[in-house]
C-alpha cells in the first residue's frame, strides 16, 4: 500500500487509504458523504480533513490483505478493458505538457470515456514531445516511438508487472477458474456503477478512478527494466524482503518537492505544512517544505504503523543532497527504515 505524504491537506492525500478499505469490511458511505468509516474497529476518515494519518489505525483491520487486494486489482482492471464496447484513437494532446500533467489528463480522459460510453481511446498520437526525449532510449528509436508513445503502451494491452504485483500473482493466482469467476463477477459490478453512477458514493468513484489511472500509466517494459538498473535501496533489500515474507511492511510514497519547481530563493524552505484554507498554490506561487515537516509525518506513520517496517518510496528532483541531509539530520528515523529511490539522470527530459 502506498500512502501520501502531502505537504498540503487536500481530498486526495486520502485517497490511497481509501482504497485499501473494502465494502467487505464494513465500508459506510453515501453520494454526499465525507466520512469513510469502517464498521469494524470503527476507524473513521473525513475526506475534508486536515489530517488522515489517524484513520491509519484501520489497518489493523486488514493487515496481511494487501497480496490479495492487489491480485483482485489487477483482475479488476482486466475486467473493465473485457468490458468496453470499442477503441477510439486519442489523437489530441499537446506536445508542451509536463509529462506528470499529461499522465493526469490521461487518467480522466479515460475514466470519462468509459463512464459516458464504455470505451477506452486506445493510445496517444504518435508524435514529438517537449518533456520526452525518445531519443535517449534505443527501443523508442528502434520501433518508432515518440513522445509519450516511448514511454506507454496502449491502454488495452497487458500490464506489465513488477515485483509486488509478481509476488501478488504467486500467491493468488494459481486458480483460473477462480480467476475467470472474479473477471465475471466485477464486469457486473462496473455496468451496475455505470448504471447508479448518480446514486454512488464518492468512495466507488474514488477507487474506480484509481484503477483508470494505472490502466493510463501503462509503462513499456523497457521503462520498467530501466527503472530496475537505477533502483537504490537502503539499507539493504534483505531487510524488506525478511518482512515481506512476514506480512509487516508498510509502504510510504515520499514526494518531497525541491529544484525550480518552487519559489523558495526569497524566503527559504516553509517550517510548518500549509492549513487547508491557504491560497492555491499554482506554478508561480508554489513552496517548498522543510525536511524536516516530512520527517515528523514520516515519524508519526511510523508510530501509527504499530510494529510495520516502513519502506519508503522516495521522489523528488534533489536526490542525494536530500538523502544525504536526511541521514545526517534525521539519523533515527533513516536507520530505521528501507528508503527506495531512482538514481537517474533529469537530462533524459526536455523540460
């Protein structure tokens, strides 16, 4: 499971907990609802709130389901590309888009289509892209592929899979009768959603939404094994795979912004996180945050985890002055987790 650090409280810092919280348990929600709840354990989220990290306590409820939830996941996403009456060819997209930015206009250009029409558009035209340098991958060139086409492969074919998928699968996926009997049954489900889409709570859109954004990031396996030669992990993976085979890991996706992707020259770092109610902090005007704001969250998932070893995802474009400041400063809480990041280069993307 992967859960947000933000610096600022919004709707979607929860999002990632939502979904790991199933009707099964006891789910309690309503069209106009805020309020995730789980009747078993009574652990409570607010979507409009400040702060979720409390409602962490819910895994309690389901710990040692994440294997199968991402099994079901990826069946579930099966079912909905079974489920769409036709293609269409997503020619419109503009080349200048950030590539983060674009990935996002492809997850709702895909969740509207199939909501209004059962259909998923079936890749990006096939054309040069300012944030995407093809040129630096020898599959892109040998094949033909620009822009985002390097990096994405279309949004019906099979995902590729990585090793916490993998290791879902050998868990769970021995029996194709009841992987058959899964498929069946969330087609069902998806054309009731499509039917009572007005009558759903926010939490179905949530989740349903989530899974569209995975089948839009469809990485090419060459991204992927790109991505495995530069992955560094601290302290060393044999810790993470000890409690794996435990069911005791608990993983923190860390973005912390840095670079020029913020004004902070002026006035430094901010100390505290931003209160819900302040300004909209668009690309003129956005902030940086200490390191030390992500720390203390960090710390705090770490005490609500109760005994999970924390692995964390880290991504931000000032990496080894980062994680060198985090083991100098903030040495208790780095020797205490597996930290997991991309060494690469920003030079392969022409922004």
């Amino acid at each position: 499971m992967l859960f947000r650090i933000s610096s600022r409280a919004k709707k979607a810092d929860c999002i990632p907990l939502i979904n790991v919280i199933e009707k099964s348990l006891g789910f309690v929600g309503s069209p106009d609802s805020t309020m995730i709840s789980i009747n078993d354990g009574g652990c409570k989220c607010e979507l409009l709130s400040t702060d979720c990290l409390d409602a962490l306590e819910c895994l309690l409820a389901i710990k040692g389901e994440s294997p199968q939830r991402i099994y079901e996941g990826m069946i579930k996403r099966e079912a909905i590309k079974m489920l769409t009456l036709r293609d269409i060819k997503f020619g419109y997209h503009a080349t200048w888009y950030p590539i983060g930015k674009s990935f996002q206009l492809i997850s709702q250009g895909l969740f509207r289509e199939f909501m209004k029409r059962s259909r998923l558009f079936k890749q990006l035209a096939n054309r040069k892209e300012v944030a995407i340098d093809h040129s630096s991958f020898d599959f892109c060139v040998k094949n033909d592929l620009l822009g985002r086409n390097c990096v994405i492969k279309e949004s019906k074919k099979p995902e590729e899979k990585g090793s916490i998928e993998e290791e879902a699968l050998k868990r769970h996926g021995n029996s194709t009768e009841e992987m058959n009997n899964l498929k069946t049954q969330y087609q069902s489900e998806l054309q009731k959603f499509r039917k009572n889409r007005f009558d759903t709570s926010a939490y179905d859109y949530l989740l349903l939404f989530s899974h569209f954004s995975k089948i839009g990031f469809n990485l090419r396996s060459h991204i992927l094994d790109a991505y495995k030669q530069k992955v560094k992990t601290i302290p060393t993976d044999l810790t993470e795979q000890e409690n794996i085979r435990k069911d005791n890991i608990l993983r923190v996706a860390l973005h912390i912004r840095r670079g020029d992707s913020c004004g902070h020259s002026l006035h430094g770092y901010e100390r505290k996180p931003s209160p819900l109610d302040s300004i909209a902090q668009v690309s003129s005007v956005r902030m940086c945050y200490d390191t030390s704001v992500y720390m203390e969250a960090l710390s705090r998932i770490q005490m609500l985890a109760k005994g999970r070893h924390l692995v964390v995802y880290v991504a931000t474009d000032h990496l080894l002055d980062l994680m060198r400041e985090i083991a100098k400063s903030h040495s208790k809480i780095y020797h205490q987790c597996t930290w997991k990041y991309v060494y690469h280069s920003r030079s392969l993307f022409n922004y």
